[in-house]
C-alpha cells in the first residue's frame, strides 16, 4: 500500500481536519468543478448541495470544461451538469471528514471547508476488440481526492 501525503500546506492539527478518498472511479473533470463549488461551504451546506446534485435539482456549474455543456436554469449558472456519480463520492469524504473531526475533538456544527484539492490518479489501460483483428485503448483514469476542513 502506498503511503500517500497531502497537497494542502500550513496543515495545523490543533486547527485543520483533513480527509482523502484515493483511486476512484470518478471523472477528474467533474471532480474539479464540484470541488471549486463546495469550496468554502460549512459540512452542512456542502452535503445539501451535494444531495440536491445526486437528486438533479441543482447543477454543479461547469467554469473550465465546459465546451459543449449545455446551461442549466439555477439562477446565475451558465454551463453546468448533474455529475452524480462524482457528488456520491464527495458526500463519502465529507463522511469521512466529519468522522475524523468528531474524533479529533472538533465542534462539527461549525467546520467550513477551506480546501478541496482533486488529483489524477493511476490509469487503468485495456482495450477493446475491434474488427479486422484491431483494437482500441480503453483507458480509464482514477482520482484522488482531498478535503480539508477548519472550524470557524
């Protein structure tokens, strides 16, 4: 097993809670955009936010990659998505964030989230046969991601 660090610098233990979720099979760009969103959000807020996603009645809005993203109607959005499966496994963090918090001694009411950091992870390459004795690569790029809270 690797052992694995964080991105996030100037942690404090007295001060920060942090969580990760590594090797998920999760779209990396989607995984930027709800990370820049849920930014700066209490524990609370960010879990509605994402449940809302999961449910299709508030987009995540798209900033980066957003060509060929269509606008969504949530008031101030231009381009945005309901990337479901990414807001599942944010919502496993955030579980994890609070749980680590509770155990740390930290008041959960009041953590915000400071930092939300997403990674690529490894690639998982294979292919898939194709006529005529060809083949095309079917890779598939795993995600990291980091949270890291501070209570307010």
């Amino acid at each position: 097993m690797a052992r694995h660090g964080y991105a996030f610098q100037g942690f404090d233990s007295t001060q920060h809670v942090r969580a990760s979720v590594r090797e998920r099979d999760m779209s990396h760009k989607h995984a930027r955009e709800v990370a820049k969103a849920i930014s700066g959000l209490s524990l609370e807020r960010a879990r509605d936010y994402l449940t809302a996603v999961t449910n299709k009645e508030r987009a995540v809005p798209f900033g980066r990659y957003k060509g060929q993203v269509g606008h969504r109607s949530d008031p101030g959005m231009m381009a945005g998505r309901y990337p479901q499966k990414t807001a599942h496994e944010f919502i496993r963090a955030l579980d994890n964030l609070e749980a680590n918090a509770g155990y740390q001694g930290f008041d959960v009411d009041r953590l915000k989230i400071i930092n939300a950091t997403v990674h690529k992870g490894v690639v998982i390459k294979r292919i898939i046969p194709r006529a005529q004795g060809r083949a095309t690569p079917k890779n598939n790029v795993m995600t990291h991601l980091e949270l890291v809270a501070r209570e307010v």
